[in-house]
C-alpha cells in the first residue's frame, strides 16, 4: 500500500498544489507555536529539538517559495531587520513601578497590618479576617513590558526610569517563550509585564561558550540576561537562552471580569504567556511566612536565581482601595532573603583614594563566589571600623554581598586567625601623590591633601566631570582618562578641550572613527546648563539638585564668581556646610583659573538654568482627549493634565505623547493607533497623573 504524499514545501505533488501547501503552512505555525506553549508555559514538551527543528525547517521552505504568504506572527519570523546603532525610546502607557522591601518578618507583620487596618477600616474586610494574598518568586532578572495588539506582540520595552524605557522589540521577538500572538484573541491593547531571565543551567553553558571562543564571560545570569536583552543586534540575542514570566499587566483595553490577581495570571497563562510558576495563595501573616519559608528551602533547587518573594493583596477592588505611595504600590511588599555570605581570606588592605581626596581602605581577597559574582575586593569603610571589626591581615573574614551592593567585610573568624596576622595601619602620606594626610577633628575620613596635584583625584574629578550627569561626555570614561592623566596630558578640566583627535587616535582602544566621536562629544559638551557645569565642577557637597538650586540663583557663572560668600547662604536648601565648600572652592586661586580658561579659552558656554515648574509631572508631554470618559468630564481631565504640567491638543500627530481614549472614540484613536502613539484610558491617565 501506498501512503499519500505528504504535501511538500512546492506543494506540487498535489493536485492544486497551493491550496495543500498554503494549509500545510498553517498547520506548521500552529504546530509549532503550540510546541513553544508547551514546552515554555506548560512545562510538558512533547517533541525533541531535532523534531521541532524538521518542522521549522518545512515551515521555513513553503515560506521561500511564497514569500507573500510570510506574516510577522509566524514562528519562523523571529529574527527580522538589522542592527541597530542605538534603542529607540518608548513611553510606558501606564508606569512601571517599583516594590517596597521588607527584610524581615516584623516588616511583613507591619505590612500585613496596615494592609487589614486599611482593609478593616473601609468594610472591605470582616473584623475578624484575614487578608489573601498572591505570592510569588522575586525573579532576578530584567523587568520588561510586552505590548500586544488585536492578539500580535507589536512592543517591548524595558523598564527605563518606569516612565520610560528602552525598544526591545526586535529582540525580544527572538524569545521563543514570549508568544507572538496571543492563543486568544483579545481585542485592543493587552499588556503583560514580567520578568526576562537566564536559567542558571543555560548561563553556564552559554559561558562555557562564550569562554571557548575567547569571547566575553558574564558575571551572572541575571547581567547575561540584561547584556543579551539590551543587544543592538537581534541576532545576538536569538543566540541567547533568554526566558520569560509573566507577573503583572499594564493597559487593557479589555480586561477580563477577574477580580483577583491570582485570575489574572491565569488568564495571561491562558493566552499563551508563561505566569510566575512558583505562586500560591495564601491567608494572612501566617501564610506569608510559611510561603517565604517554603521557597526559601526550595531556593537552590530552582533552576533560576531569585532574591526574595513577592506578595499581592489578592482582590484587585481592595488593591485599588490601598493606592500608591510614591513609586510603590501599598497593596504588595517584596520580602527579600538575607544577603549571602562566605568565608575568604583578607591578603591585603589597601588604600584607594577618592575624587575628594577620601582614603577609603579596601580588602584584597583571595577571589570567591557570593551572590552571584567572584569577589576580590571589598570595602572596609575607614580606619575605625577596622578598628572595632579588630580585622587584620591574614585573617579568614567573612564577606557579605547583597543584591548591586558593593561588596563588605562583615567580621573576621578569630579562631582561624593566623600567629602572623598584622594589623592595619593608615600611612602618614598619600600612596599615589605623597602628599600629607589629614584627618579632621570629629571626622571619620582621613583624605589626601594633595588636591588635583594628586593623579588618582585628579581621575576622578575629571571622569566625574565628564559623567553622564556632568557634561555628558560620551566616550571619556574611566580607561581613557587614566592614560590620558598617565601621560601628563590631562591636567585639570580645561586640557580636555584641548584634545585633538590625532592624538586621539593613537591610545589604546581607540581608532580614528571613535576618536572623531569623542571630540564631537567634547564640542557638545561646551553647551552645559549651569547647574551642569556647576555639577561637573566636582565641588564637595554639591550635588545635582544644588547646583542646579545654585545655578537657579545667580543665573550666570559670573554672577556667582562675583558673589560675595554670605550670599551662597540666600540660596534655597543651601546651609553653611554647603556655602562655606562653595565659597572655599571658589576661593582657590587655581580652580579659579580653570574656571575662567574653560569659559574664555575655550569656548565653555554654560547655559542658564532651566525654570522648574512645580509638579510638572507630564512637562513636555502632549495629551489628546477622544471618547466619552466616565468619572471626570474631559475639561476636568485636561485641567488636571495642565496642572500636572502637560499640554492638552486637538489633533493626533507624532509628537502626541498620549491619546486618552473614552467611550465611543472615533477616528482620533484610529489615528493614534495608524501612528503608534500610546493610547491611554481612563484608568491609565489617573495613575499616570498620580505617579
Ligand atoms: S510586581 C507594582 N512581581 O521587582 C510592582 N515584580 O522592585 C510591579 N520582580 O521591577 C512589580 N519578580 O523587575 C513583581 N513576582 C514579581 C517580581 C517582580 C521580580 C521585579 C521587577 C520589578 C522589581 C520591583
């Protein structure tokens, strides 16, 4: 007996070829995106690589021969476009916010308390009940927003500031446990935030990898995950075992009846996204810990990092009852595990000098793995806390690291100290310039009096200056400056605009097109705000928000050049601690001078002070009100857009920042869907204006 021929990719075996393939066709993207649900939302996958790879392949055949059949939802279309040479910015519609951190369980009581309190109070929970709560796994991964519309994954962003962040959506298309397309059709808008992450078992064979082709290690899982999702070239990214878990929402356009956080992650699973696989319900403090508990003995088990649990009042009405503080939702609390630590051995303490002269001793350890990173440096603080640690040189110590936070020297182990442990004693002069050390009365910092004639302030000072917030010079990073300092070329602010990109050229790491790029980067920076140029300046106490305070008061660098001191004290939030460092600074003779020949030499041009509106929450964004609205009329809601500092516009074009869509919206919404402008409801734009 003969079997039919299974249509092939030509589909012309068949009699009408085109139909049989086109079918053929469907049926492979439908195979082949239920074996991704399966496989990542289910967890039950029911076909090997390779038999997944054939129908791949098959799909990927008919599609060549009928490229006008290809569409951008098909599995095979994941990778798609180019490099690029930057990511693109994209306005989150509602905001990505953050959690509040308890990290122990008097912190979770409190919170469950004013959690039922609050409850109690409005009704909504009997006098003797207990709160339900969603809890779930704190993922240590990288935050991520996936806009879907009509059913087809048409964004991605990263988290940003919450207000704004990165376009990921060439790379995140590449993720085979993101859909994309929804298993079920959802009109409008639907949202998903969550969670990409590296497994640990595919970071280390991605290192083993990267190692073997003498191309760069990660540190960790959850920095792979952020380096591979921040790529410029997708394809990169699809070469990366990335994943994903879905544990929020944002704008929905039309949400399901739910009423609950827990029926929410459902339903997202139930469209095909992988939801927190770890979440639970629970009743009251009791279920709370006993969850921490239980996740925390199944920590190491899971085959990804976490570094807490996250819980969720589990009613969405009394979710929106308990509101927003600040950045954070009152209605849930990250409980965090306590950081890691180990035992090393402390080879040596020594002293790095800071960009105000600070000595700061540091712990040379012999390496070891904590927290997901190798360690071989620590912080010690200061001498006193060297003192009272009483930690010496050739001691066993135990190291604490916790999260991004730098890691320290908890205490040493007295009992493995060694009979020729030293102690540690500060030197009497800089070890980089020579110069004296002081230390002032009542002051725990001891610091280089060198002042700029010291190199390692001088490098400091001129890569802060040169930092992102400073005058923002793109490419005069730390590597650079050293060599640059090294040289003797680079003694104070000033020399930097004298830099030519000849000489560029010939340092390490540099080549004529990126030596071009930096002296435009130079050229811009000559066009500073003044609290910009203050900032960079360096002076002690003088942060960002001063010098812009400062920048706001005298108006031009000249104005406060010829200020007399008692004046600084006039300007709002400046005390005397921060006038007598301004006037002092000022004062020097030679910063003096690097002051005037950046602005008469060259060409230094600092411009005045932005004003700052109050509460200019929505200051330069455009908002365009459609439809009918429900709780406000829309003059109400553009008199609160206004005073939050926004602008309010009749039409939609591609410098609306918003479009508030009501009831009934008609042909602006459709416009600001052609341009792919963020449509907001009602629900979108109050949280927008009460963040
Ligand atoms: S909920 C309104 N749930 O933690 C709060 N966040 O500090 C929205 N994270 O940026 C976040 N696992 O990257 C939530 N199960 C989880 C989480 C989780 C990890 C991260 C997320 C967020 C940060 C908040």
């Amino acid at each position: 007996m003969t079997l039919p021929a299974r249509p092939s990719a030509e589909g012309k075996q068949t009699a009408g070829g085109q139909p049989a393939a086109r079918s053929r066709l469907e049926q492979l993207r439908a195979e082949l995106a239920d074996h991704d649900y399966r496989y990542y939302v289910l967890d039950e996958p029911v076909i090997a690589d390779v038999q997944y790879d054939a129908l791949m392949r098959e799909l990927q055949a008919i599609e060549a021969e009928h490229p006008e059949w290809i569409r951008s939802d098909s599995p095979s279309q994941r990778v798609g476009g180019k490099a690029r040479s930057e990511l693109g910015e994209i306005s989150h519609a509602v905001p990505m916010l953050s959690l509040a951190n308890a990290f122990d369980a008097e912190e979770v009581a409190a919170f469950d308390r004013r959690v039922s309190d609050a409850l109690r109070a409005s009704g909504t929970l009997a006098a003797d009940g207990e709160v339900e709560y969603a809890c779930e796994v704190k993922l240590d991964g990288l935050a991520i927003s996936l806009r879907y519309h009509d059913g087809l994954l048409v964004q991605a962003a990263t988290r940003g500031d919450g207000q704004t962040g990165e376009d990921v959506t060439a790379n995140v298309r590449t993720i085979r446990a993101i859909p994309l397309r929804l298993r079920e059709p959802v009109a409008g808008v639907v949202e998903v935030r969550g969670e990409v992450l590296m497994f640990r078992g595919d970071f280390d064979a991605l290192n083993q990898a990267q190692g073997e082709r003498g191309q760069k290690v990660f540190i960790n899982p959850r920095n792979a995950a952020a380096g591979s999702l921040r790529q410029l070239d997708p394809q990169i990214t699809r070469q990366r075992p990335l994943r994903f878990f879905a544990y929020g929402w944002g704008q929905l356009d039309h949400p399901p009846s739910a009423t609950r956080h827990s029926a929410m992650l459902d339903w997202l699973a139930g469209l095909g996204l992988p939801a927190e696989p770890m979440r639970q319900v629970v009743r009251g403090l009791d279920g709370l810990l006993g969850f921490y508990r239980r996740i925390g003995d199944a920590r190491r088990a899971l085959p990804y990092d976490i570094d807490g649990v996250v819980y969720k009042v589990d009613s969405l009405p009394a979710q929106q009852q308990l509101g927003f503080v600040s950045r954070a939702p009152r209605f849930a609390l990250a409980h965090k595990f306590p950081a890691e630590e180990v035992n090393t051995e402390l080879l040596d303490i020594e002293i790095q000098v800071g960009r105000t002269g600070a000595l700061t001793p540091v712990a040379r350890l012999k390496p070891v793995f904590v927290g997901g990173v190798t360690v071989t440096n620590a912080t010690l603080h200061n001498e006193d806390e060297i003192r009272r640690k009483d930690v010496r040189i050739g001691d066993t110590v135990v190291v604490r690291r916790a999260g991004d936070v730098i890691p320290e020297v908890v205490a040493p182990v007295p009992a493995l100290r060694p009979a020729d442990a030293r102690e540690f004693v500060m030197p009497s002069h800089c070890p980089v310039c020579g110069s004296g050390i002081e230390r002032l009365e009542g002051e725990i910092i001891a610091r280089c009096t060198g002042g700029l004639f010291c190199a390692a302030q001088r490098k400091q000072a001129l890569t802060h200056a040169a930092g992102r917030r400073a005058l923002d010079i793109e490419g005069l990073g730390e590597k650079l400056v050293d060599q640059l300092v090294e040289r003797g070329r680079l003694q104070t602010l000033a020399d930097v605009f004298t830099l030519t990109a000849e000489e560029l050229a010939g340092l390490d790491r540099m080549g004529p097109k990126s030596a071009q790029n930096l002296i435009e980067a130079i050229d811009r920076a000559r066009q500073p705000t003044l609290g910009r140029f203050l900032f960079a300046l360096g002076i002690r106490h003088v942060g960002e928000a001063t010098a812009r305070d400062l920048a706001r008061h005298f108006g031009s660098m000249e104005a406060l050049l010829g200020a007399p001191a008692d004046d600084l004290l006039q300007v709002p939030d400046v005390g005397p601690v921060v006038a007598a460092s301004v006037a002092h600074f000022l004062g020097e003779p030679h910063n003096r001078e690097v002051i005037h020949a950046l602005l008469s030499q060259h060409g230094v041009a600092p411009r005045p002070e932005p004003l700052q509106v109050r509460g200019a929450a929505l200051a330069g964004k455009t908002f365009v009100l459609t439809g009918t609205l429900h709780d406000w009329t829309r003059d109400e809601a553009a008199q609160k857009i206004v005073a939050a500092g926004g602008k309010v516009t009749g039409s939609v074009s591609r410098k609306t920042s918003y479009v508030v869509a009501g009831d009934d919206a008609g042909s602006k919404l459709v416009k600001a869907r052609e341009l792919g402008v963020v449509v907001l409801d009602e629900a979108g734009l109050r949280q927008l204006l009460e963040s």
